[in-house]
C-alpha cells in the first residue's frame, strides 16, 4: 500500500497503534507549536507579487531562472522607501548568521552607524558564525520568549529541530499583512517573487515568514581557473578526466579540491552530477531520498577515490568554511563549494590574484547530470510575537532592506558610504575601499535578514557577469528542484537534523577512508529506522495536500 493511503487510513480509521506516535510528533510539550501540517487546512493566499521596477539589464534572464545581468552600474538611483522605517527613538534585537569575520563593535563601524542612521532604528545585532549557527538557534529556541530578538534569519540551509513548532508557537502570524494585497503596504517585499514565499513555505496553512530570496542555482564550485586549466580542465569533461585533472591540481601543498566542516567533501555536487535526485523526489506518490539511490552510492565511491588521490585538503573535516575561504583566495585550495551568493565576496577575496569560474557538471557514463535548483531563498526572517503595531515596525525594516538593485537603499546596504566604504571608478562601478571590505554586509549581515531579487552585478569584475551569465545559460536547463521544499512533515521538523546528522558523518566517514563503502548500507538502515522512512510518508502527503 502506498504510504500516502496507508497514512490516510489511518488518519480516518483512527489506528490505536499509530496514535501516540503521531501525537507524541505534532505537541509535545507546552507551547510546542502543536499541528504545523499544511495538509488539510485552509491556506493563506501567497503574497501578490508586483515586481519593482529597476534599471534595463545589460544581459537578458530567462523565465526558468538566469538571472539579469549588469556590466555597469545604473547611472541614476532611485529612492525605493518613503521615509525612514522607525522614528529614531526605538530599538529592536536582531540574530543572523554569517560567513565572515566578527563586525567591528557600532561605536566604531561607520557601515553599521549608517543603517541605523537609515533605518531610524538602533539595531542590536547578534552576529552568529555558520559553524555555531545550530547550537545558538537550540539554546535560544530553548530559552524564554522574553530573551528572543525581535528578528531572526533562519538561513543557511540548516536542519533544526522542531523549526515550525518553534516559529508558529512563538513568531507572529504574518498573513494578515502580507498575504494577497495586503503586501502592498510594503511594496518592496511585494516584489519578492512568488517561488521564493513557495520555497519559504506555509506552516499550519499561515505565512509566518518572509523569504530571502535567491537565484534559482543553489551554489557552485568555484574554481582558480589558471591553476584547473594548467591540470587539464575542461567544462563537461569525463568524471575520470576530472579525477586525474584534480589530482594533478594538487601537487606540492596544494589541494584541487577544497572541502570544510560544513561542506562534507561537497557530497550534494557530486551525487547529482551522477544524476541523484535534488535531496528528495516526489513522483506518483513516491518520495525518493537521494541518499538511498545507485546514483548517490555512484558519487560516494567517486569521492572516496579523489580523497584517496590526494585531491582534498587533508583538514577538510575539521577546517570551517571560513578558514577554507582563505585558503582559496591565496591559491593553497584550488577549488571550493559555496552559496551562490557568495560570489562578490569571493571575487574580491582573491584581489585579482587569479580568475574567479565556476566548474559545469562532469560527464558520468549513463548518468543524466543534473543541478540543485534552490529553494528560491537563503532562508526567511521571523519576526517575535508582539503588539501589532510593533510588528509593522519589523515589516517596515524588511521592506527597506529588500530595496530593489538600481535604488540609493540598495546601495548604501549594499556597498555603504560613498567616500568611507566605497569609491566610483572610472567605469562608475561601486569599489570597497579597505574599509569598506572589513566593514561590509558580509560581515555585519543585514543581507541575511532581508534583501532584493538578486541581480547578476559584480563592482569592478563586468568580465565574472559576463562569466557566470554564460554558465547559467547551460546550467539553468540542468536544475531540478527539491520536492520537500514549502513542505512540513512533523517527523522531519523534529528529528530532521539528527537524521541529517548521521548522513553527514556517514558520507564522511566512507569519504574520508576510515569506512568502506559498504558501511552506506548500515547507514541508510539507521537514517530510515529513526525517521527517514516517515519523513518519505508524511512528505508524499503533504506534497499530495499542496498539488
């Protein structure tokens, strides 16, 4: 039987045995947010999505997802908010994560002075590195209502427990002002487009969050082209092309390929340039975990092998994301996987010292290679319970800071200060200063809490736009979504990292060498056991619910 029916008989016949694990799924304890399911429950219509206007884009985008690109900047900015979101008397807490090094303290942070002086607010901001952003979000979703910031990103792709619970229990409901028409009262958020909120999901049938959205490609592996074209490499080449390309990249110290505590060996590339599904895949009924497919065990033994050349940095399960950084900028990595929007810091981190690219899919034989299509966001930004008009205020901060590309908003949370963080070059392209590298939206991540359609417009690099709006022309048509996304599934929502947890150690371990491959087949047996194989059945009905 099918496990979306045998749910449904349960759910109406009222099966004894399966109660008390439904139960025990959806409230325990109090405050626990209780049902968080879609299915069954009338939905909240998706914001009406009015696109903000903006300059012409110098390179065209597609409706499947390439993205407009821009070799200048626009010439003339527009003002994109009518006045200062607060009056300059309130204050509000803020927690993002972010990827870069801690921010200078306010008093001394011009960048930081400047938003605030913008937003008519004083911003609090709890800056969380991505390496400690899960055990921050246990301990403050642990902690009392009283203690949480009044706004809080959920990025980065993270898994954390009992996620929906925590926002619908103690984040506001935000349907009333943003679903349907009422999102026009905050036009710029109105211009978020409607496959990010998709992406974002509902929970309980309510919106309680707003996107940050993003390009429709998840990330890339960014490469030193000098040093992968001195090792032979060519876009699509053979997977043993690329084997043998890789470890001729990594002779002395250096490595080809670079991975960090978060990477895992850069595992979701390559399973689905072996043809695996996007995580999950929901087809007639059926919910396929990538991690259980010949494709995926395919990529495994793959990974094992470069491991085993010598191709990965010998650190790669201890070293955090930012220290890999810096090992790709001065050239001791040749390669790195990373967010797609991490594309500008990464140019100016390597300071011209190579060619910044991004690799195409390798050739495996019989396999049909496809790429990550993202959620649609880097995550989405709650706001904490509160009175009405003290939620308008939050709302009103997001809108200004999802001021569309092309507007003087845009460009001060962008770039900063003209003078102090930025200079016009001759091209008239916004270019950091020194200080305007250390003290930026990469390391005081207002960005994360909220942020504009992103464009393809990279300051002093119109070469990388040119680039990457190439590669997403033969890229865009390899994206596959994942089918999970927007979804709620209660086993997930409580056990999803810990079942996320014992995939990454087990793609470590047989990556890293200190287990077989045959230890894959112990691995699923426990994923499944401990809520894999629920998550797949409670996925299929929800998925069934919103289509």
């Amino acid at each position: 039987m099918p496990r979306r029916t045998l749910l449904r008989s349960i759910a109406v016949g009222g099966a004894a045995l399966a109660a008390p694990s439904v139960l025990t799924a959806c409230s325990t304890g109090s405050g626990s947010g209780g049902d968080v399911s879609n299915a069954g429950k009338k939905t909240a219509p998706w914001p009406t999505h009015t696109p903000t206007e903006g300059p012409a884009p110098d390179l065209a985008p597609s409706s499947a997802g390439v993205q407009a690109g821009y070799t200048k900047y626009p010439q003339k900015l527009v003002t994109a908010t009518d006045g200062k979101p607060g009056t300059g008397k309130e204050k509000i807490r803020v927690l993002s994560i972010t990827y870069g090094t801690p921010p200078k303290p306010v008093g001394s942070n011009k960048y930081w002075q400047a938003m605030n002086e913008a937003l008519g607010v004083e911003v609090e901001f709890t800056v969380v590195p991505d390496a400690d952003f899960r055990a921050k979000m246990a301990t403050l979703m642990a902690g009392d209502s009283g203690d949480l910031p009044d706004i809080i990103s959920i990025g980065g792709g993270y898994v954390l427990p009992r996620e929906a619970q925590f926002v619908k229990a103690r984040c506001a409901d935000l349907s009333e002002h943003l679903s349907g028409d009422a999102v026009k009262d905050y036009p710029n958020l109105a211009g978020i487009p409607t496959y990010a909120w998709e992406g974002m999901g509902r929970i309980g049938g309510r919106i309680y969050g707003v996107p940050v959205e993003r390009a429709k490609v998840q990330g890339a592996m960014f490469v030193n082209r000098e040093a992968f074209d001195e090792a032979g490499y060519k876009p699509g080449m053979p997977a043993d092309a690329f084997r043998a390309m890789a470890k001729d990249a990594s002779a002395g110290k250096k490595s080809g390929l670079g991975a960090s505590t978060v990477s895992f060996y850069g595992y979701q590339y390559h399973a689905m340039w072996h043809g695996a599904p996007n995580e999950w895949r929901i087809k007639g009924g059926r919910a396929t975990s990538m991690y259980g497919t010949e494709e995926f065990r395919a990529a495994l033994e793959f990974m094992a092998k470069l491991r085993a050349d010598g191709s990965y940095n010998s650190d790669a399960t201890s070293i955090s994301q930012v220290d890999l950084k810096t090992l790709f900028y001065n050239g001791t990595v040749r390669s790195m996987t990373d967010g797609w929007g991490a594309v500008l810091s990464n140019a100016q981190g390597i300071k011209d010292a190579y060619t910044l690219d991004v690799a195409e899919p390798y050739e495996v034989p019989g396999a049909t290679p496809v790429y990550q299509q993202n959620r649609g966001c880097f995550g989405y930004t709650v706001v904490k319970k509160a009175a009405k008009e003290r939620v308008r205020l939050m709302l009103r901060v997001l809108d200004w800071l999802a001021s569309p590309f092309g507007s003087k908003e845009y460009e001060l949370m962008h770039y900063g200060v003209e003078g102090t963080h930025f200079a016009y070059d001759k091209a008239g392209d916004p270019i950091p200063t020194e200080r305007g590298l250390v003290e930026s939206r990469t390391n005081l991540p207002f960005a994360y809490l909220m942020d504009a359609p992103q464009p393809l417009y990279f300051p002093g690099h119109a070469d990388l736009t040119k680039r990457l709006h190439a590669w997403q022309r033969k890229v865009v048509p390899l994206l596959v979504p994942n089918d999970r996304w927007g979804l709620q599934s209660a086993t997930f929502n409580r056990v999803g990292a810990s079942l996320q947890q014992i995939l990454d150690d087990g793609v470590t371990a047989v990556v890293s060498g200190r287990k077989s491959l045959s230890s894959w087949d112990g691995v699923l047996k426990k994923w499944r056991s401990q809520g894999g194989d629920k998550c797949a059945g409670e996925f299929e009905e929800e998925y069934e619910a919103a289509h």
